[in-house]
C-alpha cells in the first residue's frame, strides 16, 4: 500500500492510501470533532461536525473529513474562522433537539454556540445513526432503525427483536451523545410489557 504525503494544520503527515483525512488526522494528534464516528463502523458523513479545509493546487473547498480520502499534496485546515463558524451553527441546530446533552454542551463552550438561538424541539435524537449502524453492522441485529423522514425524524426499536437481543446486550447505549436511545428503548419495554411478542407453542 502507497504512502501519502499530506499537510494537516501545518503539520507533515504521512498517512496510507484509503485512509480518511480524519484518521490520519488522528493518527498524529490532530484533534477533530465528530458526532457520527466510530472506528467500527463505516464512514457516515451525517454530522458534518468534522468539516474541514482542503487547498490544492492554490483551490479551496470544504469537505466532510470522516468520508474525505487523504490525497498527495492537499493542504488540510481544521480550524479556521469559515470552519468554526460552520461547527457553531451545526451546534446550535443540535442543541435545539438535545439541549441537555454534555458532549454537546462541552463543544458549544469551544466554539461560543448559543444553546438558545433556537427554538427548542427537545427530539433529544441528532440523527447520529451510531446506534442503528453499530447495530446492524456490528452486531447484525437490526434490532434499531430510524423512522420517518426530515424533522419528524427518530429512532425506534423494533419490540420483536429488541426483546430478544437488547436485554443483555446494549452496547449501543454507550455511543449515543444525548439521551434518546435510552428513552426510546424505555418506551418499547412499556409497550412490550403490554403487548408481549406472539410465540408459537411448540408443545404437541
């Protein structure tokens, strides 16, 4: 596998080919929030927490550095004033859903985010996807999906199969930044209380 020379934060780095700015990025120290990475799972994107600055041959852009691939060459920024205003606005937004999150709160002191900028619609759920994507593609038991779409959006149990796995397992509880998995998964063991899942008697 190829190495890669790259500049991150006016720093050299080495990095090998199919690697992600972020992960080399990591791999010297360079610290880069994130809300929607986890080094099980693959790349999501979904946060846009990690955007970055990339310059190459005297271009700019901004791109997302947990999905963006290190090139030779490229000139890699992680903090600038375009970059720290873009993560106090995705902050902000956030804040609105889970104002009471502490990893949220901690990352709005760094960047001046104003909890209260937003009417408040205490979802408690970013849309992180680590729960739904740790277990499908960890555990590979769906037992956790999102349901809805845009700012109905949320994340649901399936009561079938969190009976049977999420008992002894919740592994995902861990990954989530706020507290809306634990409250989802309090709401399906009421419902699943009321309404036990149907099994086939197999005594003859």
């Amino acid at each position: 596998m190829s190495e890669i020379h790259l500049e991150i934060d006016g720093q050299e780095v080495k990095a090998s080919e199919g690697m992600t700015l972020l992960e080399a990025a990591k791999r010297v120290g360079i610290y880069i929030p994130t809300l929607c990475y986890h080094e099980k799972l693959e790349p999501y994107g979904g946060c846009r927490l990690c955007i970055v600055e990339v310059e190459q041959g005297g271009r700019t852009k901004l791109v997302v550095s947990c999905v963006y691939p290190v090139e030779s060459g490229i000139v890699v920024r992680t903090r600038t004033e375009k970059i720290d205003r873009i993560r106090k606005m995705i902050l902000e937004l956030q804040l609105a859903h889970a104002p009471d999150s502490f990893e949220l709160v901690e990352l709005a002191k760094e960047y001046g985010a104003d909890p209260n900028r937003f009417e408040k619609e205490a979802s408690f759920c970013i849309h992180c996807g680590l729960c739904v994507r740790y277990c499908a593609e960890v555990k590979g038991k769906h037992a956790v999906g999102f349901i809805d779409r845009g700012t109905r959006k949320e994340i649901s149990f399936i009561p079938e199969i969190a009976a049977q796995e999420c008992w002894q397992c919740k592994e995902c509880f861990e990954l989530c930044p706020t507290e809306a998995l634990q409250a989802a998964y309090v709401l399906t063991e009421s419902l699943f209380s009321v309404n036990p899942p149907f099994k086939a008697d197999t005594k003859h």
